[in-house]
C-alpha cells in the first residue's frame, strides 16, 4: 500500500512539473467564499456545472443559481423554467452550450442559450446526469437506478430505458472503453448496452462518487476512502483516507487530486502531498458536496454552508501560519539564494525552500527594524531595543548598543558600503563604524544632516552614501554632506527608501517618488500630480522586467520604469499604474516603512513586501496566466426602450424606439468587479469607446438601419481581448422615415414650390416695366450720390486735393510696389510760413484763398493729382518718383515764392518751407513720412522758406 501511495505521489508530481509549474500549496490559494447572504438561494451546493460561454451553475434545494462574477441570479420552479420543483441536485454542460438540471419530482429542463425547454420527467430525484460521447443521457436515480435515454438522428431524444435497477445511484461517469460506470449504495457497477456488471470489491461498500481521469481511469470516493479503478483493478489513493467517507474525488488540470468528504473537509494530493482544508482555514462547512475546476483555473468547491472559490492570486503572503515568528514585518534580506531573513516586530525568522521558522532570540521579547549584508550567509540586524546584533550560522549575537558606544538601541537602517564601513540610521543621528572599530557620530546638530531621524541609507555607482530623514535626503560625497531641497516638489519631507541605478538615485517619499540625475544634479517629481493617487510610498523596486514597484500603506502600485523616466524628464505629463491589495492575495495591504530595506527582489525575480500581515511575495511572471485568457463577454439583457428582448434572436427595433440599452458581463471570475470594457457599435461608432468598470450601454434614437454591438474585455492587468460580436439588430424607421413617404412628401413639396414660382413669376411680369423704371431712375440717383460721397472721402473740400486719408493710401501702395521692385521714390512735406500772420492781418477768409492759392499751384506743378494732398492746416505733402529731389522740390519753393496774391493783397508774398526723405531703408511708410517730417522742422529751424532732406 505505501508503495502504491508513493507511486502515485510520484506521478503526480512528475505530471505537474513536466506539463504545468508546480502547483501552489492549498494554503498559498487565494479563497473566497459566498453563502445565502451573498445571493445563493441555499447554502447547499449540490452540483457545479460550466456552460460553454463561460456562466457558471449552482444547484441548491431552492433552484439553480447562475453566477457572473458580480451577482447571483436565480432560477426556480415557474413556467418559465418549466421545473417541476425548485429543488435540484444535478447538472449537465455540454458541449452544445446546453445545460441539463434535474432536481426533486424527476424534474427535468435543458435551458439552451437563454431559453428553457420542458423535458420528460423521470420517476424520482435525480442525482445526476450523464451525457455521454454520443450525446446520449444517462440519469442516477434515488432508490431507483440508472435510466439511458437514447439520442437520435433527428436530435430529439428516443423512450427511457433502465439499465440498473433496485438501488440509489448517485453518480456516473464513461470509462476509456465507452462504458459507463455507476456508483451506487450497492457498490460499483459498470454498465453497457448489454449487462450491467458489478466490480465486487472487500474494501467499501457503498460508492457514493465516480470520476474519468485524464488517463482514463476512474476515481470512486466511496465509505472508506478514494480509490483509482484502471479497467481492471483497484488500487487506494491515499491510506490516510482509509476511514474517511469520501463525497468528492476530482483530478485537476495540474495532476492533482482533490478529495471531498462527509464531515473532514476537502483534502488535495499533489507534488506537496497530502494537505487539508477545513471550517478553521475558511471553508464554509466541512461536508463538501461538489467541486469544480472551471475555465480559469479556478477551483470551486460546494458544501453544505456554502461555495468556497480557491485560485492562484499574483501576490502569496507567508505568515504566521507558515512559520514566521510574527505577523508584523518590518524589513527583509536575501542571504543567499532562496534563503531570506524576515524581521518583524515578535523577532528574526529565517524563509527558505524549506518553510519559515523562527531564529532563536534567547528568551528577548526582539523586535526587528532593519537588515543589511555583512558577509555570506551573515548579516547585520537592527533592532528596536537591544541595538544592533549579528546573524550567522542561524544565530543572534550583540554586536553593539548603547553600552558600546551607540546613541540609541533603535536602529532604522543599516548599509555595508563598498570600503566596508557600517553606516547605522538611528532616531538620534548616523554612526560610520570604520572596519577598524572606530565610530564616528553624525547629525543635524552638527550641521551634517537635515535631520536626526534617519531610516533609509543607500551607496551610488560614485561611493556617495544617501541618508534619507524624516526632514529630506542627504548624501556624503568627500567627507561633505549637501542636502537636497525637495520644496518645490510638492515639499517633500519624508525619505523612506532608496533605489540606485547608474546616473540616478530614485527616492520613496510622503509626496511620491523623486528622481536625482546625477550629471546635473536635478530633481523631479513622480507623484498625485502626475498622475498617482496617493502620495507616500516606502520604497521602489526595479523588477528588471520594465517596472518599478511601490509599497505603501494602501498596497501595492506597478508602473512603467521607462514611463517614470519620462514623466520625471518632462515628455509625460502623467502615467498609468496597476494596484494590488487583498484581492490579489496579499494577507493585509498595509505594507510598512520607515525601517530599510522593507522590499527586495532576490536572484530568482521573486519580490517580497513587508507588511502589517505577513512578507507578500510576488513574481512578475505570475501575471502571464490572467493577461493570456481570453474573457467571454456575454449579453445578458437587451431593452428597446423598457421592453425586454429575446437575447437569442437577431433584434427588430420597432420604429419609434428612443432607446437601445444592453447589459453585459465578462466572465472571468479572478477580480470580476474590476474588469474593464469597450464597446462598438458597428454603424454607429466609428471607434471604440472606453467604458470602465460598467456593464451597460445605451444609444438614444439611432437612425433606421443594421447595427452589430461589439464588446471587448480585459483583466486589470492585461491587454484587450478580442471583440466578441454579441449583438445584431436592425432599427426600423417610423412612417415618416420611409424611403417611399419621404420621396412622396418631396415630390409634394416640388409640386407645390413650382405652383409658387409660377404664380410670383406671373406676379413679377405685371410690375417688371415699373419697376424698371423706378429702378434705373434710383440707380442713377445713388450712383451720383456714391460718387460724390467717394470723391469727399477723398478729397479736401477746400482745396479738391486729395485728403490725408487718400495720400496715406497712395503712399502705402506706392512704399509697397518699391519695396518688391527695389526701387526708391520721395515724399515732401510743404507747411505755409507765418499762415498765422496772414489769417491775423487779413482775415481766415484770406487764409482759406491762400491754402487755395498754393493748392493750385501743387495741381500744376505735379501735374498728377493724386500725387498731392492736403496733408492739415495750412500742410501739404507730394509724392516724387525722379532722380533730382532736391532740385524738384526747391523749384517748387521758389514758385511759390514768385507767385502773387493780388486777391489777397498785391503787395503778399508767401514763401513755404519744405523737408522731403527718401525710402531707401525705410520698414514702413510711416517711417518715410517720420524722417520728412524731421527734414520739415530742420528747414524751419535755418530760417523758413527753404528745401531740406
């Protein structure tokens, strides 16, 4: 018998290891469990079943409940399940996405898609049903037998025929040879379209389970232990069950095997051996009544208080009841390989492939706060009231405390650097103990630290030691500290941890992470600005796989190595991050800081947190299973409007319809209420649209046509899955937008607008002559109003030259054209000398004739009107485009010199002075009318009635 046990532990364990990763310790699976006061309509769970699109079943005495991940809905006796009693025991997934449920009364319904069909009933409970590799239904009745209804060719099911009779049958399964094989309270019978033979067996008597194993043998969970059946003999599963009643026995996707029994609980034997699960690890009762493994992997296990779910979470935590010798972590270091030293605050305990076991402490009530390398397989450890001690060979010494020197027995940080010196973090300072003893004391006091309450210290590529303080970070590079102001990031204080790697010095604070660049010694901040959602985290952890990982005091965080790197150099302005807590298997969220190091990554990749329950390990590659199943997403409703639709069938929206809503659900049954969605609805979206943690859509009057509902889900730390088209339907449109209504009214419409046109056409003629006239007559009228009102906007009304306005026109246009053809012109500016004097002896209308006077003679001068203008007052400005500026407007000056005024006074001369500039440089026009301007006031100041440029 110990022999046949070690065989087939050893089969197992060599199918586990060859086929699949060693499975995890039954203690190391994440459970969760649910009861009537989660939605379960009975806390019995008599039989587990899977459809093929990935719902999973329940029976319970009061009907069946159908569970998504999020919420239980429940299926009783009504003519819409056609059960002829809400009590069922048993359940049958095929392959066809059928489910077959047989209860109490011989009830019997086959529920398809999301429609239930009535079925014969049978002549008792049925506890089980069969459906076979021809599709046809084998049914274990109570206190009756075995009853076999044929499948036909047509699909329909042939007449009831008994194949054992006269005993309770419970439960059935097809052996490799076709066969079916009943266990009954009589014992094992192995059933075929001929006879019905039973396997005599002195070992049990009553076989209350059979199973098909992957290899083709059959398991029996019987009234003295779980046996193996190979066609011909029997042979125990383990002796340790011998006078156990066994209710479940079950081969999982890995080898192992699980065993259910009447009042023990669930037993699994695997490459570990033989472990236990009962009421006092969580199971809801200790009589299991059903098992399951589903899809996932996850494995779901029915007893008579309720259904405990077992998975394998990113995240095992070990604890005290592994071993350690305190929930309470406060820092960890590898040793060696797979070898870890724990400290917590009850003492040290020692992780390796072995298990967890304590470090003596000598009867110390130790509490340990940090760790660091000393040597191989020695380290140093700090402790909160008995100073600073050393681990070697599995034992504790003193090293020294407060007697041999130190400031305090309460030792944060520890850090071995490269020149062997022991640098030690006190609440009271820093300690560097050289190697040859001496002790050297730092602090604030002394202006070497920001602050007294060290707890972090970390040694960079360049032999700079980092000392991270309650009050900022400091670092020693050539017997000098330099402290980093952290102000202006978010004014962070707190430095929990470090993490060095060349030319960078990340640093865990109360106000996220911060980045130190070493070649220009710079900072910048990852943190709540940038997209985290807290702001204190304890330490940072490089998995060499692409990501920093944060501890904290609200779990875990994971995000982009390179995307930090960015966001710190300004190119994100935020990043996106993956969080772990209790729900992914950590034994508490809480993870602790303030004492160095409280995460590490060791050799093999594996990551250990320190936490307020227990050291939380993880190893990146554990997230590869949920990011590579594909999640079925489901329809499970469908509105038009608050009328619920037929699933099933291709939807016919009524016209007239407002709304279109769906509900949905991915069934993944690891983290379903954080699983994320997409839709698209193809013929209306153009794009997907991102929609969280929802499980509804809906569309507001959709114009008629086809459309197609894609949905597409993923887990919180996966990709996309595939779209999955769940939905097709066609919105049908209401009377007035049908093809044939609408070309009716467009053609009314025409017919009306050409009755229109005609009529006003006609109206039109009648008055077109008048209107002619008035017309023209009017036309005139405003052309001559127009002209005379363009030709004011131009000119001076006194002289008819043109007006400032106008020259600035002029001289713009021409500035322009010179500039593009490199070409110069010149502009003058003439004023009147002494006009006062006239105006004053004369009179303003003597002025005003001779502003006209000197108008006329501009006109003749220039010969081009639009080259002068009536600039202001008694100002006139030309234009000139020659090769003899200063003889053209010199001339000018002496005309105006010569001429007389007889109708003012025969004995008036009047002189005027002029200042012309060139456009040869010049950036504007402005620029040019400036510098004549100037030339103007020059010309004035040597004594009036001169040219100057």
């Amino acid at each position: 018998m110990q022999f046949r046990r070690l065989a087939i532990l050893l089969l197992i364990a060599l199918f586990s290891t060859s086929l699949f990763a060693q499975p995890l310790r039954l203690s190391d699976y994440f459970s969760e469990t649910w009861s009537s006061n989660q939605g379960l309509p009975h806390n019995s769970i008599n039989a587990i079943a899977q459809t093929q699109d990935g719902y999973l079943w329940f029976a319970t005495w009061e009907g069946v409940a159908r569970y998504n991940g999020l919420n239980f809905k429940r299926f009783d006796r009504n003519p819409q399940t056609h059960m002829l009693d809400s009590g069922t025991r048993s359940l049958a997934a095929d392959s066809a996405n059928r489910l077959w449920v047989g209860g109490a009364r011989g009830s019997l319904a086959l529920r398809q898609g999301y429609t239930w069909h009535a079925q014969t009933p049978l002549p008792g409970l049925i506890n089980f049903i069969l459906v076979d590799l021809q599709q046809n239904l084998w049914f274990a009745i109570e206190g009756q037998g075995v009853v076999f209804r044929p499948h036909l060719k047509d699909g329909r099911y042939g007449e009831d025929q008994w194949r054992l009779t006269n005993t309770s049958a419970y439960r059935l399964a097809q052996d490799a040879t076709g066969a079916i094989i009943a266990a009954t309270d009589a014992g094992l019978y192995r059933l075929t379209d001929s006879a019905a033979q039973k396997l005599s067996s002195t070992q049990f008597e009553r076989v209350s389970y059979v199973s098909s194993a992957p290899s083709g043998d059959i398991l029996l969970g019987t009234n003295r232990g779980a046996w193996r059946w190979d066609g011909q003999i029997l042979s125990p599963l383990e002796n340790a069950l011998a006078s156990t009643v066994v209710t479940v026995v079950e081969q999982d996707s890995a080898g192992s095997i699980w065993f259910g029994t009447i009042n023990r609980g669930v037993a699994r034997l695997s490459a570990h051996g033989l472990e236990w699960l009962d009421v006092r690890q969580g199971l809801p009762n200790n009589r299991v009544l059903s098992w399951l493994e589903d899809q996932q992997g996850n494995i779901w296990i029915g007893t008579n208080g309720g259904i405990i779910r077992l998975r394998e979470a990113p995240f095992v935590s070990v604890t005290q009841e592994q071993g350690l010798v305190g929930n309470y972590v406060r820092t960890l270091l590898e040793v060696a390989d797979d070898h870890l030293l724990i400290g917590s605050s009850n003492g040290l305990s020692v992780l390796d492939r072995a298990g967890a076991r304590a470090v003596p402490s000598h009867g110390e009530n130790l509490s340990v706060l940090s760790l660091a390398k000393r040597s191989a397989d020695s380290a140093w450890v700090g402790t909160y009231q008995h100073g600073l001690m050393v681990f070697q060979a599995g034992q504790l010494s003193l090293f020294l405390s407060e007697n041999s020197g130190l400031p305090t027995n309460e030792i944060r940080a520890l850090l071995q650097d490269s020149q062997n010196n022991l640098w030690i973090g006190t609440p009271a300072g820093l300690i560097k103990r050289s190697p040859d003893g001496a002790l050297r004391y730092f602090s604030k006091e002394n202006g070497e630290l920001v602050d007294n309450y060290v707890m972090a210290l970390a040694e960079d590529e360049f032999g700079k030691i980092w000392v991270g303080t309650g009050l900022g970070v400091s670092y020693l590079a050539e017997e000098h500290f330099t402290s980093l102001n952290l102000d202006k990031l978010e004014a962070a204080q707190y430095a929990f941890g470090f993490y060095t790697e060349p030319g960078y010095v990340w640093i865990a604070t109360d106000r996220g992470v911060v980045r130190y660049r070493q070649r220009d010694k710079t900072t910048a901040l990852v943190g709540r600005p940038q997209g985290l959602p807290i702001d204190k985290f304890f330490q940072v952890v490089n998995d060499g796989q692409g990501h920093f990982w944060l501890s904290s005091n609200r779990g875990i965080w994971r995000i982009g190595y390179e995307q930090a790197h960015r966001v710190a150099d300004g190119m994100y302005a935020s990043l996106e991050f993956e969080h772990y807590d209790e729900n992914d298997g950590m034994a508490s969220s809480q993870a602790n800081g303030g004492s160095n190091p409280a995460a590490i990554i060791t050799k093999a990749g594996h990551l250990y947190f320190a936490t307020a329950k227990g050291a939380a390990s993880i190893h990146p590659d554990s997230l590869a299973h949920d990011v590579k199943h594909q999640l079925p997403v489901v329809l499970e409703s469908v509105k038009f409007d608050s009328t619920n639709v037929d699933v099933d069938s291709r939807g016919h929206v009524p016209a007239g319809t407002t709304r279109v809503s769906f509900s949905y659900v991915g069934l993944g049954y690891v983290m379903s209420e954080r699983l994320q969605y997409r839709t698209k609805l193809e013929g209306f979206d153009n794009d997907w649209s991102y929609r969280g943690n929802a499980t509804t859509v809906e569309y507001t009057y959709l114009p008629p046509g086809e459309y197609r509902l894609c949905i597409s889900a993923r887990s919180p730390y996966g990709e996309w899955h595939d779209a999955q088209h769940v939905y097709q339907f066609t919105v049908y449109p209401s009377f007035w937008q049908r093809t044939e209504v609408r070309i009716a009214v467009a053609l009314a419409a025409l017919i009306l607008l050409v009755a229109a046109i005609r009529w006003r056409l006609s109206a039109l003629k009648r008055n077109e002559l008048q209107l002619k006239k008035q017309v023209a007559l009017q036309t005139q009228e405003i052309r001559a109003q127009a002209e005379k009102y363009e030709r004011l906007s131009k000119e001076d009304v006194l002289t008819g030259l043109a007006n400032r306005r106008a020259f600035d026109n002029e001289i713009k246009a021409t500035f322009n054209h010179a500039k593009e053809n490199q070409q110069r012109f010149f502009v003058a500016i003439l004023d009147i000398d002494f006009f006062k004097r006239i105006n004053d002896k004369y009179s303003h209308l003597a002025g005003d004739k001779a502003i006209i006077a000197i108008a006329h003679i501009l006109r003749d001068y220039a010969q081009s009107p639009e080259k002068t203008a009536r600039w202001g007052g008694e100002e006139f400005t030309l234009l000139y485009q020659g090769d003899q500026p200063y003889a053209y407007f010199d001339q000018l000056r002496e005309r105006i010199e010569q001429s007389r005024f007889d109708d003012i006074d025969p004995h008036l001369t009047i002189t005027a002075s002029i200042g012309f500039a060139d456009s040869d440089n010049a950036q504007s026009y402005e620029e040019v009318l400036k510098r004549a301007d100037h030339a103007l006031l020059k010309a004035k100041r040597n004594g009036r009635n001169r040219t100057e440029c």
